[in-house]
C-alpha cells in the first residue's frame, strides 16, 4: 500500500490536492491511504517552504502546486526508488549511480 501524504495549512489549493489525489486513487483503484498534515513542524521535517506539498512513501514528489490529474497519477503510479539508494536517494552505493 503507498502512503500518501499532502502538506499544507488548510488552504483552498491544499484541499483541492486533497480532492485531486483522492479521485485519482479512487479511479485508477490504487491500494493508497492519503493522510493530510497541516502541522508546521511536521510539514518542516520534509524541507517544504512552498504548499502544497505531495508525498508519496515518505518522497516529496511535488510542491508549490497543484499538478494535474495526469501528473497526479504518474506520481502515483511510479515505481519507488528502493534498493540501496533507501527512500531518500542517498547514492552511495555503485547501484544508484545510473539515477
């Protein structure tokens, strides 16, 4: 299951991410939870100055904007960047090289 989270402070572009996101979800039938953090200090562990912000599986993939339904998916849809680069893309190892 992908966990997908959207930061932001309530604003009317945060819940129209939320909306998005959510009939995206529904409409491709993937197996996600979305979780909505609107807490500062939570919102700031993730390096965002600019809301709304999605994540999925701990990976900020977008912010600053309400990307497209289209784009949502893809971001969805993506395979997650496991292996040895672990979920924050640190290339310290020879296999993350092509990245």
């Amino acid at each position: 299951m992908k966990k997908v989270k959207i930061l932001g402070s309530g604003c009317a572009s945060c819940n129209q991410l939320v909306d998005a996101v959510k009939a995206v979800i529904a409409a491709e039938g993937i197996n996600a939870s979305v979780e909505k953090v609107e807490d500062i200090q939570q919102i700031m562990v993730y390096n965002v100055i600019s809301t709304p912000a999605l994540v999925v599986d701990e990976q900020v993939v977008c912010k600053g904007r309400v990307p497209s339904r289209e784009e949502i998916k893809e971001l969805l849809m993506a395979k997650p960047q496991g292996g040895c680069c672990g979920s924050h893309g640190s290339k310290t190892s020879g296999c993350c090289s092509n990245n």
